[in-house]
C-alpha cells in the first residue's frame, strides 16, 4: 500500500486508500523480502569528477552494520523535451539514471547517519534523481527459495523495487523469484464527470488545456488521464496530464475516453486506444491517445532501469482502468541455478479497474496502459538441468466491456541480461516480449490500442562487481530548429574552474571557442566535450535551420529633424510575400514587400515581419455543395474498389496536409439504424503507388461531413495519392466534379480517371514556418562626451557597472537600461554627469544573465546610446585603470566575486619591464594605486595576469 499512497499523495489525491490492498495480487504465502533500503540523502563533499569520495548521508541506518555490501543505484534523473509537440518526452540526457555499483560499509555514524565505504565511489550520482543503497543478502552456501517465493518492498518514489542477491553455492527454487509490478507505478486514473471535446472548452481563457495537450494541469480532471512514473521527474509536479510520455512512463488518454500508453523499458510502450467513437479522435490538432514510453539505452549493461508504468486513460463514468506498474530489477550471482519449473520474473502489470481489481477490465472509458517488464542481471554460468523461465514482459493494456471506447497500449518489454555468453540448458526459457493492447471484449478490437515493443535478452553484460564510468553530468541542451534572426545559446551550465570546453561543428574543431557557452545561429551537429582531471563526456546538439531571411535593421538620428530608413528582408526567399506589421501578433498588415521605407522617426521602432504565403488555406470540393452520387466501396461495384486511387496531386513546395473532410453512407441506403451508422477508417499517402508510411486514422459518420485529421508533411514531388483502408463496405459519397483544384505554386489535385474522389474540405499548411521577425530603426546620434569604458561585474547577485569619459560638454547624465534578451531594454536608474569623468552604478541582478547600456543625455535633451555590455554572472572579474591620462597617480580598481590573487607588470611602449608586484585581493571591491610621478610622459601598458589569463590596459602618463 506504501507503494501508491505516495504516488496518489504526490499528485493531491487521498482517495480509496483502505482499498488499495487490492492493487496488488494476493497469493496463500507472502513472498519473503530479503533486502533492507535506504534513501540517500546527500553525497558530503563529494564531486567525483574533481573530488572523489565514499561517503553517504541516509535516512536511515538501523539496518546496516560494517561489513555490508550494498548496491548503490540511481533511479530517475533523465532531463527530457517539455516542448508541447511530438518530442516531448524524447530524452535529452541520461545523467547517471540506471548506473549502479557494489560497495563495502567500512563506518557508521548513528547520529549524522553517515555511513563510509571501504572504496571509492565510481559514478557521479544525483540526490535528484532519487538514489539509493539496497543491502545485498548473501547466502554462505546454498540457498532455497521457499514455495511462497521471494520478492521485493516495492517502489515508493524513493527507494524499493529492487532486488539484490548472492549465494555462494546453488540458488534452488521452490518457487519463484518475482517482482512483477515492483516497478515505477501506473497512473491512478482521475475521475471527472466533465467532458470536453473541443479545443480550448472547458477552462479559462489561455489555460493549458487550450495551448497544448501533452502535459496540462492536474486540477482539471476531465482533460485527460495521468502519466505514468518513468525515469524522468515533474518539472512542475501540477502537470501530471495529457498524452506525453514521461520518458519510459505512458502518456495519459484525452478527452473524450482515449486510453493510456504502455510503460516502457528496453522496448517501447504501445500508443492507448482511440477516443469514443462519434468524437473526433483529435483535440487541438493532435490526437487523444496516450503515447507509450520510448524503448531505453541500457549502455551496454551499465544501466538498470524499473519497468516504466502505464499511462490512465481518460475517464468520465468511473469505468475506466489506471495504468499498471513496471517491473522490478533483480540482480543476481550465484555459482549455480537450479529453476525447478520455476520462474525468476519481472514482468509489467495490467492496471486495476474501478474497482480496484487488478487486471480487471473496465468499462464505459479509457483503458490504462500496460506496465513494462524489469531488468534481470544474472552473474552465473551454469543454469542447472531443469525448466526455468526468467522473463520481463510487459504488461498487457487494460480492456473494457464496452465497444468504441479507447483500450490501453501494452507495456514494452524489459531487459534479461546474462555475464555469461551462452545457455547450455534447453530447458531454460527467456521471454522479454512486449504486452499486448487491450481490446473491447465484445468485440475483439484494440481499436486503436498498440502491443508494447520486444525488450532485450543478452549475453556477455558487465559484472556485477563493475563500477560505472564517470561523467560529467551536463547537457548542452537539446536539438533546435531555428527562424531568423533566432540564434541557438548552446549552455553547458558548467563552472569554469578546472574544466575544459571543446566544441566541435560537423567534426571539426572550433579552435577558438573554449567557454562553457557556444552561441550560433548556422545549422550544422555540433558537439562539445567537457574535460576535468577525473572526467571526460560529450554531448551532442543538432541546430537546423528554416530560410535564410535576416533583418537589416537601420539606426539614424533626428537632430535635423524626423529621421527617414529603409529597412528591408535580407535574403528574402524567391516566392515569399513579406507582411510587415506593427505589433508581434495579431495587428493590421502596414505594409508588403521586401522593404520598407519609414518616415518621419524620432523614436525607436519596430516592426514584425512575416511571409504572408504562410497560409492554412481549406479549398477543393464543399462535401455539401459539389454534385454526388453513391458509389458502393467493397469491389462489387468498378467505380470504387478497396485501395483504389480517389485522389491524386502534384506538390511543387513543402506543405503539411492537416486534414480532409469524409461522407458516406450504408450499402442499403440511408444511414441505417437510428441513424447511428458509423465507421473507423485508415487514410494513407501513396507516391507513385507506393506508401509513404503517413497514416491516419479516424470515425466518420453516415452523411455527416466528418474531418478526418492527418498532419502529413509532404515534400514537392509528384503523383501522390490519398488511399482509405478498411473502409468496411460503406458507401462514400463521390464528388462528381472532374476539374482539377490547384493552389498556385504549391499544389494541384488532378482529376481521376474515373470520379474526382471521396475527399472534400482540405486543408494544407504552408509557406514560411517561422513567425514574424522584427525589423528594427534605431536612434542613435553623435555622443556628446567621449567614452573611454563601460564595464561590469556579477557580484552577489548585483551588477556593478563603471564607465570612464572624457571631453564632457553639456552632459546632463546617464540613464542606465538593462535587457534579457539583448533588444528590449527598461532604465533602471540615472547617474548625473560629474564631468570628472568616472562613474559607477549598482543595479540588483536576480536573473544573472543580463545586457546593459548606457542612454547619454544631452542638457538640450537629445540623447545617444553607448556599446551594450553583457554580464553573465558568476565567478567574474573586473578591471578598471583610471584616471587615463594620468599625471601623479594610477589607480588599478579589481571587483572580483571571490578571493583571488594577480600579477600586475608594468611596461614601456617597447616592452621594458619598468615594475612587477603580486598582489592578493578579498572578494568584492579593491583599489590599487601607483605613483607614477616619477615616469616620462608616454604610453605605458598595464597587464594584469590571473588564472583566467591575462589582460592588458594602456594608459597615458602625462
């Protein structure tokens, strides 16, 4: 019960807990439970790639003593796509998820609950990502598995799920080794008795439901069905909805009762059924069931991961099934293994109903997805003589009683892994297939629902006893596809010291860029290599890039009055016909063209440019207005037969065909029954006869015009076709018009041989994919002051801005503006001209990256700006040399955000060393003076060299 109250208490639910002993199978003996868990707190002091330790904090020692060995293992802590499209859920980055490795309890400290290992710790762990130590249970001599079996405490969110033995001698089993459904948990499957079956209905204005569907807001229940538990966390615990997948847990179904994905591990999850039948099986242009968990990346055996558990599918009536939960891991080692006829398993489970019973099937809603199958590490080389079987399946998705509702996808396959490089019994059998979909019993259909994907069975893994390598725990950030003038900040989030930054673009060394932070706005694969003393990892970035259009943007001046620019699309695209508008949505067209010619400015301005080609249009045949007859469809008639052409087309530019409209009617006439005649048909894309693997599939309704959504990304060619499968002796209302529909440039449907086709109202995308690109004039007149620096440092989360002038006439001040982003600045304050020529300000920085600039402001109110400074936070330095010329004294201003020491040498204009002196500094402001009376007039050189490197300053003695 542990197991899913803290799943339910992590999402605000306290509901049915006294009834959630029923979730698991109860069996006539207990399985026993050998191992004990911790949850590890911390890792003190403790950076393996710079500083490696053995020592851990816990949240509980009572049951440790020195001498243990325990398995130290992460659980979760893959960064993942949050992006509301089909990537979301695709992994970014593993981190340390699944490493593991055995140590030694050397010490115990009862009141810090810090325990001290005998040895190193070998990976670079992260409390995040849910850590814990698994005491191993060793048998001196051979062990026997009692007829109830042995399990594990299952999962709870921080520690359980897995099991870990060793015996020295025979492991005989008298029963089974099981910890089926130990794994991450399904999700429970939320009730609401709402429905929602249009974008956007159902919530306020701009809520989550209407901008996107793959992760949405657990406070509204009827959107959709909760995810299930995979190896990636919440970034905001409140999304627990929608179809995305959480990297190996299953997405939830979506209104109206579409059904959850399957869990994944080594194999992919299955894709939930469709929603209910006369309701489109799309909402917000996407479709409602629940993604399965993508298939994981065990790196060669170093990783173990828990079964991922099943998304919920959506409910309404209670009726429903919640996702099943992922397999347990159980490791291994033993000299000899004897099965008996038993099993060693992991396996996935199917999700309980509403009434809590395991496996149950539902009802009037959306089926949950099966949980995946566990991974199986097994370190012995000889199998005995008798059946064993040791599988990870996955779970089979959650079925339902009533027709037309959406079934759960199976769960995925886990992984059975052997040290051994080959099974000599042939009575022992390996299983890791996936599971299967649910079905509607009445039926027989998975209407819509998938089988979970085959894990993986392999031989030749890493021991038991292999510590995992060490890595860097970083990512670059994930692949991007760029609009102009958009640029892609590849940011490491790496601390300098003692590191090394290699980048790489399409194999070749960017010998220049050595920072932890690579901007770019070309496309290209671009990898980069992270160095400390201990550790060395890579990650890969790949930018793509859309059109080649960039702003020339203009600056002018208005002290003779009005300013008039031209501003205009450089690299503008041969087809395009570019929009500009005032605002960056919405708005009225100001002007098209390439350029733009603007009068009368005395302020900045921009404008937002888009190409206006870029066009979701609707066209062809109205489905109600165009002449029709009925064609029967299922070969008895020449006019239409199953998989014939109905509609061929030509593309000459890329467009995305969103959608078509269908008709149809029964063979008999009429539309049947009460009128209630329905269909579930399959549209797929042909080129020259030959399928392009885009399918889509949807209900239509008995002479109701029905849209079926597609989403087809098709590239310029020629001869392609719409085809409907299984199309289940319906008639479909033809169009009996011949002519050809064409959009210029971009598309033409060419007439049939026989009738023009069953498809009506459709709708293509296409043109530019980018948004509007702003286009700037920006006024910029003559300073009124000549300005010698402007400077900045991070420091304790403020910004510490200097700026040296010289020639001050008729200076009224400085306003100081900062930016995010580098193009929209606020003023954060004014400084009044001194004319003594050196100032300072100090603006409170939270965001830590920040740009800055200068408004000079003349007394007669005109005004100029200065360079635009960027600080980045951090460990920063500043120097600043004032005053310049100097005559007697020399001041060397160092800000430095933590305690540092410099060389400072002092040389002729040839070179001379004229002074050399080493000087430490404390964190914040220093000043450093020198007494240069004694100098001739000249130009001197100030160089100032620290770990960083070194910077040169030159000055004027006077």
């Amino acid at each position: 019960m542990n197991k899913h109250l803290a799943f339910l208490r992590n999402y605000g639910l306290l509901l049915l807990l006294a009834a959630l002993s029923c979730i698991q199978p109860l069996s006539a003996q207990t399985p026993l439970v050998l191992n004990q868990y911790a949850k590890v707190i911390d890792f003190p002091s403790c950076s393996p790639c710079l500083n490696p330790c053995n020592k851990v904090i816990v949240d509980d020692v009572a049951q440790f003593v020195v001498g243990d060995e325990v398995l130290l293992i992460q659980m979760k802590g893959a960064d993942i796509s949050w992006s509301q499209d089909t990537t979301f859920g695709d992994i970014i980055t593993y981190g340390s998820t699944g490493f593991h490795e055995v140590l030694s309890i050397a010490a115990i400290d009862a009141v810090t609950k810090l325990i001290t290992f005998a040895n190193t710790i070998g990976g670079n762990y992260s409390v995040d990502g849910k850590v814990q130590l698994v005491k191993k249970f060793i048998s001196p001599g051979n062990y026997n598995v009692p007829v109830g079996g042995i399990s594990c405490a299952p999962w709870d969110g921080n520690k359980g799920g897995v099991l870990f033995m060793e015996v020295n001698g025979t492991l005989s089993l008298s029963g089974s080794i099981d910890v089926t459904g130990m794994g991450f948990r399904g999700a429970v499957n939320p009730n609401s008795n709402l429905n929602i079956t249009e974008c956007g209905t159902g919530g306020p204005a701009g809520d989550e439901f209407a901008n996107g569907i793959f992760f949405l807001d657990g406070a509204n229940l009827q959107w959709a069905g909760r995810k299930g538990e995979g190896i990636a966390e919440f970034r905001n615990p409140q999304y627990e909805l929608g179809t995305g997948n959480l990297a190996n847990g299953g997405g939830g179904g979506l209104n109206h009762n579409a059904g959850g994905g399957g869990g994944s591990n080594m194999g992919a999850g299955g894709r939930g059924g469709n929603s209910y039948i006369g309701i489109s099986n799309e909402i917000c242009g996407v479709i409602s069931n629940g993604s399965g968990g993508i298939a994981l990346d065990r790196m060669g055996g170093l990783r173990l991961f828990l079964g991922g558990g099943g998304g919920a599918g959506h409910e309404n009536n209670h009726r429903g099934n919640s996702g099943g939960d992922g397999g347990g891991i159980i490791v291994i080692k033993a000299d000899k293994i004897e099965g008996n006829g038993n099993k060693i398993i992991s396996d996935g489970f199917i999700g309980f109903n509403y009434d809590l019973i395991q496996g149950g099937n539902g009802e009037n809603d959306g089926g949950g997805g099966g949980g995946a199958g566990g991974s199986i590490k097994i370190e012995c080389n000889d199998l005995g003589t008798t059946a064993l079987t040791i599988q990870a399946r996955g779970g089979n998705g959650g079925s339902l009683t009533a027709q037309e509702h959406g079934p759960g996808g199976g769960g995925g396959g886990g992984l059975v892994c052997f040290n051994a490089s080959s099974i000599a019994n042939p009575l022992v059998k390996v299983v890791s297939e996936g599971g299967n979909p649910g079905i509607t019993i009445t039926d027989s259909s998975a209407y819509g629902a998938q089988a979970g994907s085959p894990g993986i069975t392999g031989f030749s893994c890493t021991t038991i006893s292999s510590q995992p390598p060490k890595v860097i725990l970083f990512s670059a950030g994930s692949d991007q596809t760029l609009c102009n003038p958009g640029v892609a900040v590849l940011d490491t989030k790496l601390e300098k010291t003692g590191t090394t930054f290699t980048w790489y673009k399409d194999g070749v060394e960017l010998t220049a860029e050595k920072d932890s932070v690579y901007t770019t706005n070309a496309p290209g694969i671009y990898v980069v290599k992270v160095t400390t003393a201990n550790c060395s990892s890579t990650d890969t970035v790949v930018i793509k890039k859309i059109g080649n259009e960039v702003p020339v943007n203009q600056y002018f001046c208005d002290n003779a009055g009005p300013a008039t620019v031209t501003l205009e699309v450089g690299n503008p695209e041969t087809a395009a016909k570019y929009g500009w508008f005032s605002e960056q949505t919405g708005g009225s067209l100001v002007h098209v063209g390439n350029s733009y010619t603007v009068t009368g400015l005395t302020k900045d301005t921009v404008f937002y440019v888009v190409d206006t080609v870029k066009v979701t249009t609707v066209f062809g045949p109205t489905g109600a207005g165009a002449a029709q007859e009925y064609y029967i469809a299922d070969g008895s008639n020449n006019d239409i037969t199953i998989q014939e052409e109905l509609r061929k087309f030509n593309v000459t530019a890329p467009i995305k065909l969103k959608s078509v409209e269908v008709r149809a009617a029964l063979n008999a006439g009429g539309c049947g029954y009460n009128n209630t005649f329905t269909r579930s048909i399959t549209i797929q894309l042909f080129q020259n006869g030959i399928a392009t693997g885009q399918t889509a599939t949807g209900t239509i309704q008995c002479d109701v015009p029905t849209k079926v959504v597609l989403n087809f990304d098709i590239p310029p060619g020629n001869n392609y076709e719409l085809r409907i499968e299984d199309i289940d002796k319906a008639f479909f209302k033809i169009s009996d018009e011949e002519e050809g529909y064409s959009i210029p440039v971009v598309m033409t449907i060419l007439p049939n041989q026989k009738k023009s086709g069953a498809f009506f109202n459709w709708e293509i995308e296409y043109g530019a994919p980018c948004g509007r690109m702003p286009i700037w004039a920006k006024k910029s007149c003559p300073l009124p002051l000549m300005l010698l620096s402007f400077r900045g440092v991070s420091l304790d989360g403020k910004s510490n801005l200097y700026w040296s002038t010289a020639l001050e006439k008729n200076v009224e001040g400085f306003i100081i503006e900062s930016s995010s982003d580098g193009f929209y600045f606020e003023s954060k304050g004014f400084v009044s001209a001194s004319g003594l020529g050196h100032y300072q300000f100090q603006d409170a920085n939270w965001e830590k990256s920040l740009y800055y600039r200068l408004k000079i402001v003349d007394k007669d109110g005109s005004f100029a700006y200065s360079p635009i400074i960027h600080l980045k936070g951090g460990n920063e330095k500043f120097f600043n040399l004032f005053p310049n010329p100097a005559f007697e004294v020399l001041y060397l201003q160092i800000v430095t955000s933590e305690k540092s020491s410099v060389l400072v040498e002092l040389t002729d204009v040839v070179g001379k060393q004229i002074l050399t002196k080493e000087q430490s500094f404390e964190k914040g402001v220093n000043t450093l003076s020198f007494n240069i009376t004694s100098l001739p007039t000249g130009v001197y050189f100030l160089s100032i060299l620290t770990q960083e490197g070194i910077e040169v300053r030159k000055f004027e003695k006077r």
